[in-house]
C-alpha cells in the first residue's frame, strides 16, 4: 500500500516519546521527575472549572458555530483589542478545539505547493509539519543564543524571497523561553511588507513573562494588522490543556475560509468548553498572577542550579516556562544526554534537538513543577554527570 507525500515528513512530537518512555520506567518501579512535558502542574482554576461543569448542568452540550460562539468571539476580540492596542472586531475571531487548527488551517489556506514559508529553528515542531502538510517548502531561520534566542536577522534577510508566503514568529519561544524584541519585529515587518508576505504570529506564552517585562506583538506595528494572524489558546495561562480551546485573529477573509476548514474537519469547538473559556476570560485574573510570580521563583531556582552543574550553561529565559541550557562543552550530542539523565538521574527532559538541527547542543526542561521536585532534579542531574565526567 502507498500513502500521499503529504505526510512522510511526519514524526512524533518528541515531547510525548519521551514521556512514553518516562512512564515505562515508572511501570517497573522507578521513581522519575517529569521536566518534559511542556503542561502546567496547577489544576484548572476552580471558578473556571466551575463554569464548565454549570455549563453542562444547564444543557451546554450541543453543536455549536464552526467559528465559536458569538459571547466568546466578543470577549476575545474585546481583551485583545486592548492588549494589542487596536480595534477587533469578533468577526476576525476563529475559536478552535485547542490552538493547534489556528496553526495548520491558516497555513493550509495560505500556502500553495512550493510557497516558502521562514519558521524558527529551533522550534515547536507542528510548524515543520504544517508547512509540509500544505505542500510549501520550509526554510528554518536559526535562532542564536547570543541574541537571547531570537532571530538571526542576518540570515533571515538571507533567506527571505519573493517566494515566501509566511513567516513565524513565536514569542515568548518554545523550546528557548526567549522573547523577540520591538526592534527585531519592526525589521521582520517591514521585511514581510516589502515581499508581500503573511505573518503567523503563536503568541500562547504571552501572559507568562517575568521581571515586568511585555510582549510587544508584530500585529500592532503600521501596516501589520492585514498581513498577521494571532495564534493564542487557553492552556497554557489558564491550566485548561484538556479542555482543547484555542483562537486565532486574523483579517476576516481569511477567518472565513479557517470557520470553512473548522466546518469540515473538526465541526465545532466543545459547547460548554466556550462557557469556560468565557469565565476564564471575564473572570478574576490574581491565580495567572500568583502562578507567573510562581514560574519565575522556579525559572530562578532552575537556571541556577543548571549554571552550577558541570558543562552546563544556561541564560535566564523572558518568558514561557522553559530553559534550554547549552550542553555543547559536554561532547556528547543531546539525544543521548537526554537518554543518560532519564536512564541515570531519574529526570525525563528533551534533547533540544526534538526542536530542529538548530537545538542540538541544547537540552530542554520544563520547570512546571514544584521548586522541590527541581532541586531534586537537579542534585540527580549533577551526580550522574560527574560519574559521566
């Protein structure tokens, strides 16, 4: 039997090898800390849970709008409005059953066969696999360390084309945690402007970011507001990563043809999902408050004790609840470093390398977990890499 090219570049997401393994582990007795997976330790917050279980009890259980519910579209176009200091209007809302459709559909509505699209290396996986999916040819722009892991806008410009179709940004960054600067994004706009080209902007991270600092977005700057699409969901700053619920901004014409792809592929995002994502939205902010104040004290916690172990060196992320420490002096690639923690410290982590060519050299570690499963992570960590040493 034969399958289409479309989907020969697929691979698992490294995240969830990793964890499979972690858990086999587990099954034969092992006690393993999980620095893997990128998902919040909180629960849900109660009064957002408490939302969606009313919802249900009231009948919140049926078909839906393919684009969302008009409540939560208003909501979200309203908040982020605000945020992004521009007016917009609910029609250039899509709500979707997690984030990642306001990833692919975008892309699957934008990209022809052979269209280039620049995508961050390193970086979440699904964007190579998008670009693949919809037929376009990706070109990885590197993201350096030296530059807080933001682009290398000298290669970017390299790079870019009369052929590129997309750009994407994510910032704050999945693997590095690192946030791109007012600076960088005005030379990346007025790139996309002089090639014509679109901008997916996955800014699911943009609530957890420390030390006072904001995000600028790409979407406020002149001119970028009709060429940029917003990828932004409810996981990761409200501790709903099983709900599924997603939205993308984008300019109306093209909101219409993703509510087309929602309609014929997954239908409708969760009735009473929306309901919550309504409280979460409207409701009390001070948990995300008191969570990000927590993240930051564990980022600290974390970046130090990398700094301390031998062969490590690690810069202190903006944003996002990850480090991506530099493992290169340790001459061994991070594949098989992070085979040798999980197997010989007990801690299940990623070799930066499950982020594209440009992540190895690097590791990376979630920190959402306590600060005293860290530390123990850490002393684990430092006793298998003398007896590795």
């Amino acid at each position: 039997m034969t399958y289409t090219k479309r989907t020969h570049h697929l691979k698992p997401e490294g995240a969830y090898q990793v964890l499979a393994r972690a858990q086999a582990l587990e099954a034969e007795g092992r006690e393993i800390i999980h620095l893997e997976i990128g998902q919040p330790d909180f629960e849900t917050y109660a009064h957002i849970r408490q939302a969606g279980v009313d919802a249900i009890e009231q009948g919140m259980t049926r078909y839906t709008p393919p684009a969302g519910l008009p409540a939560l579209r208003a909501v979200i176009a309203e908040q982020a409005g605000r945020r992004l200091n521009v007016e917009i209007d609910p029609g250039q809302v899509v709500v979707s059953p997690g984030a990642k459709p306001n990833l692919f559909f975008p892309t699957l509505a934008l990209v022809e066969e052979g269209d280039e699209v620049i995508y961050p290396n390193p970086g979440f996986p699904t964007y190579e696999a998008m670009i693949g999916v919809a037929g376009g040819v990706p070109v990885p722009v590197p993201l350096r360390e030296e530059n807080s892991f933001s682009f290398d806008l000298g290669a970017f410009d390299g790079l870019i084309n009369e052929k590129t179709k997309l750009i994407i940004l994510n910032s704050p960054s999945n693997p590095t945690g690192g946030v791109i600067p007012s600076a960088d994004l005005e030379h990346i706009a007025a790139a996309a402007q002089r090639h014509d080209a679109w901008v997916l902007s996955d800014e699911i991270y943009t609530r957890i970011v420390y030390d006072g600092l904001e995000v600028p977005s790409i979407y406020s700057l002149p001119g970028m507001a009709e060429r940029t699409l917003i990828m932004d969901g409810f996981s990761k700053t409200y501790a709903m990563t099983g709900w599924r619920l997603g939205y993308g901004i984008m300019p109306r014409e093209l909101a219409k043809r993703v509510g087309l792809l929602l309609t014929h592929s997954v239908g409708c995002t969760a009735h009473f999902t929306q309901f919550a994502g309504i409280e979460a939205l409207t409701g009390p902010q001070e948990q995300v408050d008191l969570v990000v104040a927590e993240y930051q004290k564990r980022r600290n916690v974390i970046v130090d004790g990398l700094n301390a172990l031998p062969g490590v060196a690690c810069q202190k992320p903006q944003g996002a609840f990850y480090v991506f420490p530099n493992i290169k002096s340790l001459g061994i690639s991070s594949v098989d470093l992070a085979n040798y923690l999980l197997d010989e410290a007990g801690v299940a982590l990623l070799p930066g390398s499950s982020f594209g060519a440009g992540g190895e050299g690097y590791l990376r570690l979630s920190y959402a977990n306590s600060v005293e499963n860290i530390q123990r992570a850490l002393e684990q960590m430092e006793n298998a890499l003398n007896r590795l040493n």
